[in-house]
C-alpha cells in the first residue's frame, strides 16, 4: 500500500473510488500465488452468462501428396472439435463494519489510539477473509475438476446440489487392477500407474509427454510408505536388507527412474472456511482415493462474465473491481447507525481445454 491506514477513514472508504480500489487490491494480493492460477488460463470476459467450450481433437499427421504441376491440393479429412455449453455461475458474499464495531474499539480503551486507523485494519482484516473466500471456491474447483473430472454446486436454496460434468472421456477414468490399494489383496501400484501412463500415450488420448501424477497429500505419503512400492526399489536396486530405510524423497525419485513413470507430486490442501458464523477446517476437495496423470500445463479456462454491479445507477454507492475483473465489489454507507456494507460477487467457471489430456484412477475400486 502506499498510504498507511491513518490516512483513510471509512468515509473515505464509502465514497472515494480510487482509495477503495487500493484496498481491495492489497489485500488481494495475497492471493497472488493462489493454487488455482497455476493450472488455469484466464479468458477474457463475455457478456453472456454461458459459455461454448471446444474440445479440441488431436489431429492426424498425414503425408503429403506428390502433384502435377497443375494438380489441386486433396483436402485432408481432420478429426473435427466437439463442442459443448454451460453456464457461467455467480458465487460471492459480503460483510460489513458498523458502530457497533467502533463501539467495540472505543470499549477497549487504548492508549494513544487513532480511531480512524483502527476501524480500517479491521475492514482490511474482514475483507482480506472475503476476498479469500473466492480463491478458495476457486481452489476447490480446480481440485475437484483434477481428481473426479466434475465441479459440485450447491446454490442457495439448493438442499443436495448438482454436479457438473467437465466431458472426460470414461475410458480415461481407470480402477485398480486387481484389488483395492492398501487392502489384503493382492494390488500393485507401480503396474496400475504403468497402465496409466501407457494410456496416456496412446493416440486417442494424445497427452504430451511432459506430464505429472496428481494425488492427495494423504494418498501420496500412503504411495511411499507401501512396503510393494518399497520392496520393488529395493529389488531394481537389487538391495535385500530389511534393515536398509530409504527416504520419501529418495522412493518418489526411484520410481521415476527405475519404471519411467512422471513424478507424483501431492496436493496438500488446506483451507478454513466459515459455516454459519463457525470457523471450521473445510473438508478436501481433492479426491483423497485418486490419483490423476496431467501435462505440465495450465489446463483449464476459466470463463467469467462482468460483475452486476456495473449496471448500478445508486448514487449512494461506488463499485470496483479487482483480480483482473473477476471479481466485482460494491460499496454502501449508511447512517444512524452507520454501517459500511461491501458486496463482491464474480461470474466465473472453469472448464478443461482439452478434457482427453487427464487419466484418472479411483485407488478404492477394482475391476
């Protein structure tokens, strides 16, 4: 920030545009590194509220044609893009800071105290919560897209929600081989993620080969300390001894090398949420039973639409909006008893780029 808090005040906030923007801005820029960003391309706005996405096909390498002088070109037949729609859905939430809230600081009774400094670090405090609520939504997407191939909605007033289904085919969503992982049969990890990868490059997938395993911090400590998984290194080793301990980087590195498999990297995933005034730890939205096979990419769109807001003609507010347009924030005063009220919503989805480029497996289901 360039200004430090004592310059504002929430006057200041309910009526100067550029001072909100600068507000709203550094706190969001704590979310600079926020995990849906590395998987995801961010599309320029669309006036609709539906989206057309194109899966784009892997196209065959033909040869051509030796002509005559005069000969005209064969069109060549290409695998045509399928395409498919959906809606672009509007998720926000807002909050407010009241008298009730400089009643409180007043309360405290500190000394040398500045009131006005005071009630904007506890705006900044509750906004920089909100603002953080969006990434989150937006985490949980890409995570739920990565490991189940759909996004679960619950809108409000919706009791059960609905799914979303992003298009993978069903023949890229593997099970294990021969029995459940981690149970008393008799499975193999490093043949089920073999298969994976072996599926991956085959030509009606046609994933790149710079790709990545995908899992839950709790399925990949679960990978490494396999005694299978551990007994197959030790014998492309050829190492016998029980007593010979090798470390969780040293396995993750082996497994590449001695089976040529991607590395597997783990989506630790950690996030609390509020649920009706309780802060609470919000549940994983990364499959903890599957693991996925990705192109090191960014895989996914996010479509998004203008915020609402800028059709507001009240005089009695001011709006902006931040993170590149995604989300939109409105801002009213009131008085007697005053309170300062800050909405934000963002029209946003995501969908793959090309849906073919992920192979799943479900580690708790066998065929």
């Amino acid at each position: 920030m360039n200004r430090d808090y004592q310059n504002y005040n929430l006057y200041d906030l309910a009526s100067n545009v550029g001072d909100f923007k600068m507000l709203l801005d550094t706190v969001n820029n704590k979310y600079n590194q926020a995990l849906w960003k590395q998987f995801t391309t961010v599309l320029p706005a669309s006036n609709s509220h539906r989206f057309s996405a194109i899966v784009e096909e892997t196209n065959i390498v033909v040869k051509a044609s030796p002509l005559g002088a005069m000969g005209k070109k064969p069109l060549r037949s290409f695998e045509g893009g399928e395409a498919y729609g959906d809606s672009i859905h509007k998720i926000g939430h807002g909050f407010k800071v009241d008298q009730s809230d400089l009643n409180h600081i007043k309360e405290l009774n500190l000394v040398n105290y500045d009131l006005g400094y005071e009630m904007v670090k506890k705006y900044m405090g509750r906004a920089e919560a909100i603002v953080g609520g969006f990434h989150t939504a937006w985490n949980s997407w890409i995570f739920e897209a990565l490991s189940d191939q759909q996004i679960t909605l619950k809108p409000q007033g919706h009791a059960t929600g609905y799914t979303v289904d992003l298009r993978t085919p069903a023949a890229n969503k593997l099970v294990a081989s021969t029995a459940v992982w981690f149970g008393n049969g008799d499975y193999d990890i490093i043949k089920d993620l073999k298969r994976m990868n072996a599926l991956a490059d085959d030509d009606r997938v046609g994933m790149p080969s710079n790709r990545v395993f995908l899992c839950s911090k709790t399925l990949y400590d679960k990978i490494i300390a396999d005694a299978g998984v551990i007994a197959a290194i030790k014998a492309y080793m050829i190492l016998s001894s029980d007593d010979l301990q090798l470390n969780d980087r040293y396995i993750r590195q082996q497994l590449s090398v001695a089976f040529d498999l991607p590395p597997i990297v783990p989506i630790n995933e950690k996030s609390r949420i509020e649920i009706d005034g309780v802060p609470t730890v919000d549940s994983a939205a990364f499959n903890v039973d599957k693991i996925v096979l990705v192109p090191v990419t960014q895989l996914f769109n996010m479509h998004n639409s203008p915020s609402d807001y800028s059709e507001d003609s009240n005089p009695n507010t001011i709006k902006s909006s931040f993170e590149g347009g995604l989300i939109g924030a409105i801002q009213l005063y009131e008085s007697d008893p005053f309170s300062l009220i800050t909405n934000m919503e963002s029209w946003s989805f995501v969908s793959y780029k090309n849906p073919k480029w992920v192979v799943s497996l479900d580690s708790s289901t066998f065929s």
